[in-house]
C-alpha cells in the first residue's frame, strides 16, 4: 500500500530511506560474527566483498555481498512500494543508499566502494540493466583479474544500459538521475584503485589484503 504525498516530499523521503538502509553497515557485522571487531583495520580499511574475501574468506564475504546488494534492491523496492507518487522516490533512494554505503553516518562515514549496492539498485531498477552489469563485469574480471577495474566498468555499464531503456521508453527518465549519480558515486570511491590500475600496481584478485586477521572460519 503506498502512501499519498506530494512528489517533492515523497523524493526526499526516498533520499532519506535509501540512504539509511545503505549506511547499515553489513560488512562490520558479519566481520564481527566472523571473529574480527573491525574489518576497516585490514587490506583495503572498506567494508565490501573484495575486502572480506581476502581477509575473512569466502563464505563470509558472500554473507557481506549478498547483505549489501539487498541495501540497495530494498530502498528502491521500498520506495516503489510506499513512495509511488514520484519515480523519483525509488531514483534517488537507489543513488542515496550507495551514498550511505560509502559513507555511513552510524560508523564514522568509513565504508565500503559502492558496488555491491550499487548492483542491487540496478536490479531493482532495471534487471536488464542488472543483467548487462553482471555479462561485462564477469569479461572483465575472467580477462584481467582485477576487482576495481571490473567494478568500475560495471557500474558503467549499467548507467549506459539505463540510459538505452529510458531512450526506448522502457524505464522513466527519472531513473538517468539515479543511473548518473549511482556511477559517479562508485566511480569516484575507486579513485585510487583507477590510479593504481594507470600504473601498474592494483593487487589482481587474490592478492593483496595485508596481514590476514585471526577470525573464524
């Protein structure tokens, strides 16, 4: 059942959900139920997959994946569900929970990249877009081996293919608002990763992640 209010406010509801949920940070609770009080203290210092794989292992950085992916497919969902007055509701609370992931209000604005939010908001927004995303980014990581270059050509990709549904009319326009800044977000918090890919020094997958800590397996 949705709730009736005006567009604006309903927006900014959306901004406010989205980025809540995104800030929750899933990384350094399943890091804690791993055996380790903050995952932020090893490898890369983010809460995401990438950096519980290489310190916490596998199962548990899936736990980490699959918690932030559902941050950003539940604010878009939620929004759509309650917020439906405005697309730009369930947009902007698609880009905002991305924004919370990367910089989380309940643990000191340190998080995580982005990217597993980022893709669950693309599946709530778009599956083809989610389908694009998940085809190019397994090229890239199964060619090259790098976790940072196939996320931010991922992400990329998703703002393109959003981009190719709304110009064939088969999303709202507002959703290019969500697609532009969900891109930039993720785009920009692998800053450093891009320069270390430019000179040659990005740790491929399954390297790198410092010293390993003591934590449950």
């Amino acid at each position: 059942m949705s709730v009736a209010i005006e567009p604006a406010l309903a927006a900014l509801a959306g901004v406010a959900v989205g980025y809540f949920l995104g800030a929750i940070p899933i990384g350094l609770i399943v890091g804690r139920l791993a055996g380790v009080p903050d995952l932020r203290s090893y490898g890369s210092g983010k809460t995401g997959f990438t950096n519980a794989l290489r310190n916490i292992g596998l199962r548990w950085a899936i736990l980490v994946m699959a918690g932030d992916i559902a941050k950003g497919a539940a604010a878009v969902l939620a929004c759509r569900l309650l917020l439906d007055s405005t697309p730009w509701a369930a947009a902007l609370a698609g880009a905002a929970a991305v924004l919370g992931h990367i910089l989380p209000v309940f643990v000191g604005w340190r998080g995580g990249r982005g990217v597993s939010t980022a893709f669950g908001a693309f599946l709530a927004v778009a599956p083809p877009a989610a389908l694009a995303v998940v085809v190019f980014s397994a090229v890239v990581l199964v060619v090259w081996r790098y976790a940072s270059l196939m996320s931010v050509v991922g992400v990329f990709v998703g703002f393109l293919a959003v981009i190719a549904l709304v110009v064939t009319h088969h999303l709202a326009a507002e959703y290019l608002a969500f697609a532009l800044l969900t891109m930039l977000a993720v785009e920009i918090s692998h800053v450093g990763n891009i320069r270390r890919l430019i000179a040659g020094t990005e740790p491929k997958l399954g390297q790198g992640g410092g010293q390993r800590p003591t934590a449950a397996h």
